[in-house]
C-alpha cells in the first residue's frame, strides 16, 4: 500500500510538474515579440507573490496566482500588430481594437478544470477594471472586481511604466511612484484598490529591486 501511495504521489507530482511548465511557456504567447517577454513575467509572478503575502491569502491560492499572473494579457494574440506594436498613440477606433484584448482573453481561458487556468482568467479578463468603476471591459466598481483583477491593475501600471515600449521610453521608479501614488493623466490613486495601493506605498522599494533584479 505504502508503494502504490508514494507512485501515486509521484504521478501527480509528475502531471502538476508538466501543467506549470505548459502554464510557462503559454505565458509567453502573448508577448512573444517582445525580447523582455521572459523577464517580465518572471517579474510579474514575483510583485503578485508580494501583494498575496501582504493580503494574507493563502499560501495554495497564493502559489496558483504566482503561476497564473504572467497569462494576463494573453489575449493580445488577437489584436492586430498594427496597433500592437504601433510606435505612436492609439486612435481612438484602435483603442477600442486594444481593449478586447481582455475578452479575448478571457475566451481563451474560459472552462479549465485547472485552478491555474480559472486564476489565469479572471487576470486576464478583469486586469484593466478600476477601483472606482471607470475601466473596461464591465466597468466593476469596488470588491466586485475579483482580486486577481485588482492585484494586476496596480502590477501593470507599475511594471508597463517602468519598461520600454514602441511608443515610450522607461520612466524611473520615482517618477512611477509618484504616478502612482500621487496620478498623473493615466492614472489616478482611485482607480486602485486602497488596499493594494497601501502595500505598495509601503513596499516600493521591493518593487524596484523586483524590477531591477528582472529587468535583464
């Protein structure tokens, strides 16, 4: 009995091992034009093992977050690179194009037994809903939007400010944290979590140093 126990062990050790490394490599997928793909969504796992920490969730909830984060924009594979990778702003017709990036995400994802997957979607689909119910796609307001959602919020902005894309150039971490803390014209203090907000204020400097550590 002993040895059925430990082979059987080792089997789901064997499969939850080969899910994580399929979790992985579909992280990439969405950013897989992008050379900084790899780090950032080590970067990104790491700032939501963070924020879980300091939220208290559980440790089994908290590891499939950590897995899950990086999945959030996989819905990019379906806009258009014309816009994707457009050097210079959005129209406002291109805009709307960028935002489905969510519900196509969330279609991907949609139906998975795997709690990996069901995390990885509700990332994906709620990451661009904000605090006070002006983001898209469903305009959630509050602890309607469910976490993951609200934990990927503050991550993206910090983390999208911070690196270099088509169309900016790499702001500082003090330049960020002011715009995070403080807002600017893309964004304002209430469009996060006050909660999650806090653990950033206090916690910036391992932001950074996640950043830094992960920029390469």
């Amino acid at each position: 009995m002993n040895k059925f126990v430990h082979t059987m062990t080792d089997d789901t050790k064997q499969l939850r091992e080969g899910l994580l490394e399929a979790v992985r490599r579909l992280t990439l997928v969405a950013e897989y034009k992008d050379d900084d793909a790899r780090a950032h969504a080590k970067r990104v796992s790491h700032y939501t093992a963070l924020i879980c920490a300091e939220l208290g969730i559980p440790k089994d909830e908290a590891d499939v977050m950590y897995f899950a984060s990086p999945m959030h924009d996989i819905g990019k594979v379906g806009i258009p690179d014309s816009i994707l990778m457009k050097p210079g702003s959005l129209t406002p017709q291109e805009f709307e194009i960028m935002k489905t990036h969510t519900t196509i995400g969330g279609r991907i994802l949609r139906g998975s037994d795997s709690p990996y997957l069901n995390s990885a979607e509700r990332f994906a689909l709620y990451h661009h809903e904000r605090w006070d119910g002006t983001g898209y796609p469903h305009e959630m307001k509050g602890e309607d939007i469910p976490i993951e959602g609200r934990i990927m919020y503050l991550i993206d902005l910090y983390d999208a400010l911070r690196s270099r894309r088509p169309y900016k150039m790499p702001l500082s971490h003090e330049a960020v944290l002011s715009i995070v803390t403080c807002g600017d014209s893309r964004s304002r203090p209430e469009h996060i979590d006050p909660t999650i907000l806090e653990i950033f204020r206090c916690h910036d400097g391992r932001f950074r140093e996640i950043f830094e550590t992960y920029h390469d």
